[in-house]
C-alpha cells in the first residue's frame, strides 16, 4: 500500500464528514464488506484505507466521487510471469521488498519496490510487461 501513497504523498488526514457525499456513497456501493476504513485527502483525490474481504486495500476517488483506483499488497507470484521476467532482466541483482496491484478505470500495472547496495526503486510494470521506474532513490 505504501507504493502509491507515495505517489499521492503529504495526505491530510479526513473524517467521512470532510470527503464529498459522492465519493462515500461510490465508495459505499462498491466495497459493501469494508471494515476499519479511514479516510484522507490530498489535492483533488480522497483516499479509503480499508479491510475487504481479509484484504488490507487502499480506493483512490476523485473529489466528485469518480473511482481513479484501486491498490492492495500482493506476492511476487501473484505478478504474471512475463511481468516478472521483464522486471528482472532491468533490475538484476536487486533485492523485492514490496509490490501491489493497482487496478485503474484506464490500467492495471503493478508497482514493485525493490533495492540494492546503492539505490531504492518503485518499478511499474504494465500489463503489456513494459517497465518503467516509478521513483528512484540514491542510498
């Protein structure tokens, strides 16, 4: 879940009372199972942390309550093989420390964070196995 945070970073926390009746009404029809959920906004996106169905995940909504997307915590298996391959052929010899499936209205692509000896790296890798850093960091 951290990956795209980052992306939408310097979030202000937000009770259900501050995020437009659009979003929590979508936001209500679409994860009827949601448990534990906690809001916050940032610029023009509203994000629900939350539980569904034993899966901790993270819905990202427009201010006029338009689902963006969604992310959640996967394995490494759960990547498709071509994915992983293109991603280790570009980052050979780096370490995985987290990746998640982000499920978009446009893409599906998955974010891989990875490091080695001398960098840190958000790798998106798209459904068409293409990648690209996301975000990459000098240790």
């Amino acid at each position: 879940m951290l990956l795209f945070a980052i992306a939408v970073a310097s979030s202000a926390f937000a009770g259900p009372g501050n995020v437009n009746i659009r979003v929590l009404n979508n936001f209500n029809s679409a994860f009827k199972n949601a448990s534990g959920t906690t809001w916050s906004a940032t610029g023009n996106l509203a994000k629900a942390t939350f539980i569904n169905d034993n899966v901790k995940m993270e819905a990202f909504y427009s201010l006029e309550g338009e689902l963006i997307g969604t992310t959640k915590g996967i394995s490494m298996d759960e990547i498709p093989v071509k994915a992983k391959r293109s991603f280790a052929k570009k980052f050979n010899g780096y370490t995985v420390k987290e990746a998640i499936l982000f499920e978009g209205a446009d893409e599906t692509a998955y974010f891989i964070s990875a490091d080695n000896e001398t960098e840190s790296v958000i790798v998106k890798v798209s459904e068409n196995e293409q990648v690209s850093t996301f975000k990459s960091t000098k240790k």
